[in-house]
C-alpha cells in the first residue's frame, strides 16, 4: 500500500520528506530505516516496562556501529516524550508497517541533512514545545552524523555488493 498523500501535489516540487516513509512495508525500506525504526520502538517498549532504553538499546547500536549516537538518539526520545505537543504514537515491535511519528522523526533526519537545520527547526515546532526545539536540532544533527559514519543513513539505499565489484 502506498503512503496515505502519495498524489498530493505541494507548492514545493518535492514531497515532504516523511512521506516516502509513512505506512511503507519495513521489509521494503533499507537496513537506515529499518534501524532506526526499530531503535524508536524498542526505546518506547524499554520505558513501558521501566527498563533503561539506553542499557536496551546498547548492544545493537554497537552492532551497527551506532554506539556514538546512542546517547543523542536517547536524549532525543526522551524529548520527545517530554515536550511534544501532542502524544506521539509508536508502532509495537512486530508491526512491519512505519507509523506517522516514526515517518516524521525519519523524515527530520533526512530534513537536517538535505535542507539544513531550518527545514527541520519548521518540523520540529510544530512537533514540540520552543525550549525543546534547539536540544532537538543538536541530538538529529548528532544521530543523522553517526548514520552517515555508519552508512545507514535512512533513505540511502546501499549500493548492493555484487554492483560494487
């Protein structure tokens, strides 16, 4: 199924970027997206059961290479839960398709580095209270610099490895 606003046409010639993520079937996104998603609702079910998302969370970002944005990634979430303006809603783990704030915190990293902070500062205030939004900009700007180290970077489809050859 494809994303709800797919044919919309906006003022701007591209798609806001939350859309090439929102209600898409997991297994059809990159390993970035998959992580990421992934990393979002383990944070949330960790605190569900009043567990420490970052001890949680630990092992796979090093697995992954993500180790040194796991402390941004944490702060971010717990930002998130702090001071949005409205309840985020997160998909369970087993859900393979991608909720709508899981698609927007997505499409805030892409934001941050194709558009610069001011694209993702316009999101992010419609997302959170004022005071939150600077913290916010550092954490995504910390977290979309480990995915791009990492070569995860959500929506940067790898080039598969028999084309490299």
């Amino acid at each position: 199924m494809e994303a709800p606003f797919e044919n919309l046409r906006y003022a701007a010639t591209e798609k806001p970027d939350m859309y090439q993520f929102i209600d898409r079937d997991l297994e059809r996104l990159d390993a970035g997206c998959r992580f990421m998603v992934w990393s979002m609702r383990a944070w949330v079910t960790s605190m569900a059961q009043r567990t420490c998302p970052a001890h949680a969370l630990a092992p796979a970002f090093a697995k992954w290479r993500m180790i040194g944005g796991l402390q941004a990634f944490h702060k971010s979430m717990l930002l998130f839960n702090r001071d949005a303006l409205e309840t985020f809603g997160f998909a369970p783990l087993a859900c393979n398709r991608v909720s709508e704030h899981e698609a927007l915190i997505l499409g805030l990293l892409v934001a941050m580095r194709d558009q610069g902070p001011k694209a993702a500062r316009e999101t992010l205030e419609l997302m959170v209270q004022e005071d939150a939004v600077g913290d916010l900009l550092g954490t995504l700007s910390t977290i979309s610099a480990a995915l791009i180290v990492a070569g995860l970077f959500p929506g940067d489809a790898l080039t598969p490895r028999e084309a490299r050859h």
